[in-house]
C-alpha cells in the first residue's frame, strides 16, 4: 500500500464526524493539498479496491478493510508520537510531523517491539532494545498468559477476530486447546474459540511486569493505541498516562 493511499485512509478517518459520516471529497483534497480532480480520481480508484466507499454528492466512507488498514497505520503514528516526546524530547506538534512519515515505514515487529517499549515506566526503560520474545498462540499450553503482540490474517478474519476483541494490545489467557488443535481464549470476562489456522497467526508476547497507568489504561481499551483521544476519553479517564 503506497504512502499516498495510507493518507487517504487516514485522513478520512480523522476527519469524519462519526463512524459512517461521509467525507467530502472537497476537504479531503484541501486537508491533503491536492486538486479535488485528484482527489476524485483517487477516491474511485480506492473505493474500486474495497477501501473507500465513495457517495456521489455525499463524500466517501471507510470500508471494513479500510477501517482495518486506518487503525492499523494511526496506531503506528502514536507509537512514534509518544516515543519522540517521551524520550527524545521533541515537542508534540514537530514529533506529529516526524511520526507521519515514520508510520509509513514501520514494520509488525518494530511495532511490537514499541510498545514493549512504552510499557515501561521511562526510568525503566534500560530492557528497551533487548528483543522481544513471542510465541504463536497455537504453541501455547493451558494457562499461558500474555499480551496480543500481532495478528498476521487476512482482512476478513481480522475484522473477525477484531469484533471478539482480539487485538494487538489485548491481554489473553489460553484456557483450554483440543485435539484438533482449536484454543479457547480468555479475554477478560470474554472468552472466544480460535480454530487452528487463527491461532497459528496470532502472536503472544510476554505480560510486562510494569503496572504503569499507561499499561493499566491498554489493558483496559484494547483501541487505545489508535484511538486520538486516548488520554481523555472516558474510557481510560481513571488511568491518566504518566
């Protein structure tokens, strides 16, 4: 996926009002700095692709699959926000800048291997660089505990396992597997049966020892890294991030 569609994506996301609001074409292309004929074009060509949904006269709308592609890239653009501020001491406004053309190039593993990072109290953070261990869910054993590090799936079993809560960031706990290999898995209250093939693409990194408002507010809200207002929302409000 190009930087340009990435910004297409992720504009149209941050610009809605609410979920299935349609974006003008107009603003996008102003927001953007392109012609709105550019735009246009762009806006047909991702919505013949499955990413937009493009409204005549309305705007367009993220699909399913561009929902996915969006979340995924502004999460990378926090991580690299909170990591600039935090330990280079790069004032939010330029590190927002720096983090947009950062996200375009980060990796699953250099994601990873983030937040990891950030789950550590800044005084703490001399592990930072060691690597990250991590384990498919479908070798792990009965009782096995540990952070969702990576979901490796097509777009429709990701949306899937996104609606049951299995997402990176999201605590789990393996409570049983069968003979035929299908894992059921703890999320909370919440449990939820994984056939094989879903197991083995999803990883599973170790818990942190750091019980920081930071890690107590991800566990919390499994969206909290995509989520723009995830220092002051109500859903994170009793863990302010430190």
């Amino acid at each position: 996926m190009s930087e340009s569609i990435e910004m297409y994506l992720v504009m149209t996301a941050l610009l809605r009002s609410e979920p299935q609001q349609p974006v003008p074409v107009s603003l996008l292309a102003n927001k953007l700095g392109v012609s709105q004929v550019s735009a246009n074009e762009m806006c047909h060509k991702l919505d013949e692709r499955g990413l937009l949904a493009y409204q005549p006269y309305k705007g367009v709308t993220l699909t399913e699959h561009g929902e996915t592609q969006a979340q995924q890239i502004l999460s990378r653009r926090r991580l690299w926000v909170m990591f600039l501020v935090e330990n280079l001491g790069i004032e939010p406004e330029e590190a927002d800048d720096l983090a947009c053309q950062l996200e375009h190039i980060t990796s699953e593993r250099l994601v990873t291997a983030l937040k990891a990072f950030l789950e550590h109290a800044p005084g703490s953070r001399q592990r930072a660089f060691e690597a990250v261990p991590t384990q498919e869910l479908a070798h792990c054993t009965a009782g096995t505990r540990g952070i969702v590090a990576s979901v490796a799936t097509e777009p429709m079993v990701a949306a899937f396992l996104r609606a049951q809560g299995v997402v990176p960031g999201t605590m789990a706990e393996v409570l049983a597997i069968s003979a035929e290999g299908a894992v059921l898995v703890g999320l909370g209250e919440h449990h939820v049966a994984l056939a094989p093939s879903m197991a083995t693409q999803i990883m599973l990194a170790p818990p942190s020892t750091d019980q920081s408002s930071r890690h107590r507010a991800w566990a919390r809200c499994s969206a909290y890294w995509s989520c723009p207002h995830s220092d002051t929302c109500d859903c994170v409000r009793d863990y302010q991030v430190q």
